[in-house]
C-alpha cells in the first residue's frame, strides 16, 4: 500500500519541519535535568497536543542527575598551561586538590594499543582519540573508558579531532565506586598532553541529585492491537546546541506524526511516538521505558524506527540490529522509490533503538552519513553541533523516506520483523559483545 500523496505533500510542504529544529535549536543543548531540557519538553508537549486526533501521555522516571560545577586541566612543569576541557556526563569528582598524573598516550585506544599500554596506564591519566561515531569498526568512547577503568588509570581524556580548538564531550560515568574522573578535550589540547613530559592536573567538580526524567508518549490507535514505534531523543549536551543530535531526529518524528495521524485509524497498525530523554547518558530513558513494558505490550510493538541525526549527509542508512529480515522490507520500499536504501546489519549500541532489541523487539535507526567520516556527523558530540549544520533539503528528503518506512510497517499485511525469544536475543547481543537482554519490571 503506498503512501498516499496527501500524507507526502504534509511532510513537503510544512514548514513547521524546520521551526521546529530551529525552537530545539534555540532551547539550546538540552542537557538532561537542565533548563534547557525543561524548556524542550515544554515546546514538545504544546506540539503534540497540537495535533488532532493524537492522545499524548507522559512517562516518567527517577534518574542520578549530574551536572557540572567546575573542571580545569593544566599541563604540570615550567612551561605549564591550563588547557579547556569538559567533564563527560556523569563522572565522578577528583580529590578536592585535584588529580596529578603523568599522561599515558593510548592512540586511538583501540584493543592492541590498550594491550600495549598495559600496566603503564595505573596510576595515571589515558588518553586517547574521539572518532567518528558512525561507521564500521567504531570504538565507542565507553568502550575505552571502561578499558582504561579496568587497567587502573586515575582519569580518563579523550580529545577531539576537529581542528580548531573544538571540544568533545559524551557520557562516561556509571555511578559506580570505580568510575574515574573523565574529561574532553580539543585536538590541540590532546597534542599538548601527550608531548606534556611533566604530567598534568585535572580538578572536577559536579553536583549530584535524584533527578525526573519525562519521555513523551502520542499514538493513534489502527485497526488491530499492535503498534509502528517512531521514536527520537530529545535531550542532548550543553556544549552546542545538539541541532544534528537530535533535533533533526524529534522535528522528523513530530512531522510523521502530523501528516499520517488523520489516516491511522485506516491502518493495520496504530502509530506510537515516543520522544525520549537521558538518551545521552547511556540510552537510559529508553531504557526505562522499555523495562516498563510487559510482555503483552512488548509483543505488540511490530516494528521500532528510530530517527536520530537525519542530516549532515544526503545518504541515509538503516541501521538493522541483527533482524535481517528487515533487509528485505527496505529493499521492497527502496525498489518502490527507485533508489537504493543501504542497510548494515551489526547491532549498535549508539541509540535508542538499542534498548527495544533488548527486549527483541526489532528496532532499526535510520542515520545520515554512515561510513562518511567528513559527512556533518563528525561535528556530533562536539561544541560545533549547532543549527547551520541543519540542511533543510536533507532534513525533509530524509524525513519522507522515514514517512515511507514507518506508512510501510503500519500498512502491511504482516509485521515486517521477527520477535526474538529471551535465549535467541541473548546470543545475539553477546555475539557483538553486549551484556544480557534487559529484564523488565
């Protein structure tokens, strides 16, 4: 069944797809427990009811908030500078006088060169290199705190490696006893600790509080009793404006909303929005959420389409999970559309749709420039991840292909996944080194 002209021409002709990344934009980064965050979820919510026909509810959930006080670096011995850094989103405090060390040059900080590095990182600070987020091969920034954590190193730094003084940020700390202080920093600043024979000094302090994290729920009801799942994240980081990740994602998903709303009830399927927060902290709102769900509910959900960074490049991609029978469902709307959608197979653990996997829901991400490490998704994670990064062509070319994905899942005859029984989704999370399936509540 294909999409019908008036849903396409509602996301064509909008203009509210690109208001509503420059309103996100302007909340600013929208760092969870922030004002800035509060003010995103105010706008979201006036924006959902805003919509005919849609019931919208809110999800809520208790989180460890985090936020920063003060952070400073400084390169020890005569010719010492105080280099800009930025804590990683829940790491722990350094000792009052701060956290002295000699610095530990881990490269790129992939398994051979930790392996190298060796005994040498106890006691002292690892640093190692920010990478593009999204290709094959990438080495999660977790992934190397959590190896420098387990090799003993006092504190943890990664640089970036945009030039210009442009720093990095992301998430590290697990509230645990062993976290370790962590901080980003510049591609300068990075070249500066290695070649620092003396050593540095990294002072943190953060504030800690239980903090209420609130996910958006809006859905329209089809004919039968099972769900299509859009969801995008709608917190981000307080170095920019976090414009690609995620405002793209959640302007995106409240557009589809919009334009197929009037036509759900039509449909095999209901449609579900879920607008998630804490994404950037280790994908924990959608973590709540999803825990919360029973079984039942699980078992309804046909298919997740997660939407997070839709532009920077005009090649999008399908991030698969491991469902490889999603494969043939996208090759079916791309033969439809006369264009190839390229879809890559190994599940990661760099969105939302991670943790419905968890549950062996199948759940795909669509993303823009996959395997592009100049395409805009370098600037992700950085203080360059602002609104003149936002192609509105690319926004709206990549909102009506999901307008596609999403109308195909809830038009089929059959849901275009397979559900995974607990024991099936616990090989495939340990085949790509991930922990047990998630346990719901």
């Amino acid at each position: 069944m294909s999409v019908p002209p008036s849903v396409l021409d509602h996301v064509w002709g909008s203009r509210a797809l690109v208001e509503d990344v420059e309103r996100l934009a302007g909340c600013g980064g929208r760092l969870a427990g922030s004002e800035s965050e509060a003010a995103a979820w105010a706008f979201l919510l006036e924006r959902l009811n805003g919509i005919a026909g849609v019931q919208v509810r809110e999800h809520r959930f208790e989180y460890a908030g985090w936020a920063r006080r003060t952070a400073t670096l400084e390169v020890r011995g005569s010719a010492g500078a105080r280099l800009d850094c930025h804590p990683l989103i829940g790491c722990p405090d350094t000792p009052a006088g701060g956290l002295e060390g000699e610095v530990v040059d881990v490269g790129r900080g992939t398994p051979e060169e930790f392996e190298a590095a060796g005994l040498e990182l106890r006691g002292r600070l690892a640093l190692v290199r920010h990478e593009y987020p999204f290709a094959a091969g990438a080495i999660h920034r977790r992934a190397k705190y959590n190896r420098s954590r387990e090799l003993g190193a006092a504190g943890f730094v990664i640089a970036g490696t945009l030039p210009g003084h442009v720093l990095v940020t992301g998430s590290a700390g697990y509230g645990t006893p062993d976290d370790i202080p962590a901080v980003g920093v510049s591609l300068e600043a990075g070249a500066a600790l290695a070649a620092a024979r003396a050593g540095a000094r990294l002072h943190v302090q953060a504030h800690r509080r239980r903090a209420v994290g609130v996910n958006l729920v809006a859905e329209v009801p089809g004919r039968m009793a099972e769900w299509v799942v859009v969801c995008a994240h709608y917190d981000g980081h307080d170095l920019a404006q976090s414009a690609l990740d995620n405002a793209t994602g959640v302007a995106a998903a409240l557009q589809i909303l919009a334009a197929i709303a009037p036509h759900a009830e039509q449909l095999p399927r209901g449609i579900r929005v879920v607008l998630f927060t804490v994404e950037e902290w280790g994908l924990m709102g959608s973590r709540e959420y999803v825990a919360g769900l029973s079984e039942a509910e699980a078992q309804s959900i046909s298919l997740v389409v997660n939407l997070d960074t839709l532009t920077g490049s005009p090649n999008l991609t399908c991030l698969t999970s491991g469902f490889s029978e999603l494969h043939a469902f996208i090759d079916a709307i791309g033969d439809r559309l006369g264009i190839r959608l390229r879809t890559v197979l190994p599940l990661m653990r760099n969105s939302d749709h991670f943790s419905f996997v968890e549950r062996g829901i199948p759940a795909l991400r669509v993303v823009a420039g996959f395997d592009e490490p100049q395409a805009g998704a370098r600037y992700l994670l950085t203080a360059a991840d602002t609104l003149d990064k936002v192609a509105p062509g690319e926004l709206k070319a990549a909102t009506l292909l999901a307008t596609e994905l999403v109308w195909s899942a809830l038009a089929s005859s059959k849901g275009p996944g397979r559900h995974r029984a607990a024991d099936e989704t616990r090989r495939l999370l340990e085949a790509h080194g991930f922990a047990a399936p998630l346990t719901p509540r």
